[in-house]
C-alpha cells in the first residue's frame, strides 16, 4: 500500500515568487492536513482538508493557501515567498478515526 | 489553546539499555489524543505509539510503551533494549477528540522535540 507521496521533494524559490506543493494521501484517506516545520518554531499546522472542505486552519497569513480535490489529493500554496517561508512543508493524511496521522517525507523549500 | 511541552532537547542512551523521555500538556479537554512520534534523518514522520485519553491503561508497542499521567497531564515514553536505530527526533503530539458527522478529526498540537542519540 502507497505511503503518503509529496512532491516535489526540494524545491529552490526566489523571494516574491509563488510555489504550490502536492501531497496524495494513501488510498482511502479523506482528511488531508499540512504542518510546516523549521527549526525556530518547530512543527506548525497550517490547515486540515475533509471532502474537499477546508475544516481547520492554523494561525498562517493569507498568503499560504491550499486546497483539496475529489480524489482526496491536496495542493497548498505559498504566494509572495518570504525568506522566512523556508520550511520542511508535511503532508499528513488519515482515515476519519482518532488514529494517528500517517506522513509523507516533506517537501523542502528554501527561498532565497 | 492546547501545548505541548518536551523539557529534553537532547537525551542519549547506549545500546540495549533503557531511556524515558518526557512530555507535559496543557488541556482544559477532558477527551483526547495523544502520540509520540519519530522523525529519522529521512524527514519522515513515523508513529511510534498512541494514547486515548479516556483509557487509563499505558500503551505499549513491542520496545516502546508510555507513562500516562491523566491528572499531572504528562505523557512521558520508555523505550526499552535501546537499538541503534530508534536514534532520531522525538515528538510528542496532542489531538482533541472532535467529532463531526461521525468523523474525528483534529489538528495535531507537537512539542519541541527531543533528539534522541544512541551510542553503540
């Protein structure tokens, strides 16, 4: 069974652009969350997605986005980078019971 | 707000021996979730143990089990025959237990993380 795939794996970024990051769930998996993680603040979520619903969302500026699709797969979006967006960006998805989070392996940005 | 508090940034242990590491929240709920998770060099978030709050029996997993300390709202995990693999980044994590529609679901709340150093 597929884990939790996000993609791209690296991703290099100038300060202004935009950037948008996949992740596809595991098969069956309808909640969808991203959590962004540095070392100065450690791991912050961002926003969980249900049936393509937007259920929660962390204290992030309007310029990070995201968004789900009918398949489950989601996409977030980082308008006007930052230096400060440099982050490892989770993916997590779940089944909708109170287990645990399976994660995918992160896409590294770095905006310079 | 929910937190989560991991008072160890760094622990090391040598192999085949026995280490805890701690974890503190803070909670007005009284149903919830908690994890420890398990970040190797690879990135990838690993599940290592989970915790209802409404059980009052620890959880163990093979080498791995917890101290769970409803009151004193702690949640420390003993790792057991410490192997050179269980080195990596520690996190402990809360969940509330939110239901909606017959699904759970609910951001996860993660401490600061301990990085855990096995030695040989």
């Amino acid at each position: 069974k597929a884990g939790v795939t996000q993609t791209p794996r690296y991703l290099i970024k100038t300060r202004g652009q935009q950037v948008t990051l996949s992740c596809s769930p595991i098969s069956g998996h309808r909640s969808v969350s991203w959590y962004q993680q540095t070392p100065g603040q450690g791991l912050q979520f961002l926003f969980e997605y249900f049936s393509e619903t937007q259920r929660n969302k962390g204290n992030f500026p309007g310029r990070f986005s995201g968004r789900q699709f009918s398949n489950s797969r989601s996409e977030m979006n980082v308008s006007t980078l930052e230096l400060g967006d440099s982050a490892l960006y989770l993916c997590a998805s779940s089944l909708p019971s109170p287990y645990g989070y399976t994660f995918g392996s992160g896409t590294r940005l770095t905006v310079v | 707000a929910q937190t989560v508090t991991q008072s160890q940034p760094e622990m090391s242990v040598q192999e085949a021996e026995t280490v805890t590491l701690s974890c503190t929240y803070d909670t007005s709920e009284s149903d919830y979730y908690l994890f420890w998770y398990k970040q190797p060099p690879s990135r990838q978030m690993i599940l290592v143990i989970r915790q209802e709050a409404y059980k009052q029996q620890n959880a163990t997993e093979n080498r791995f089990s917890v101290n769970f300390q409803k009151a004193a709202k702690s949640f420390s995990l003993k790792i057991s025959d410490s192997q050179l693999g269980d080195a990596a980044m520690y996190f402990c994590a809360y969940r509330s237990a939110v239901h909606a529609g017959g699904t759970s679901y609910g951001k996860l709340t993660f401490g600061q993380g301990t990085i855990l150093t096995v030695h040989p």
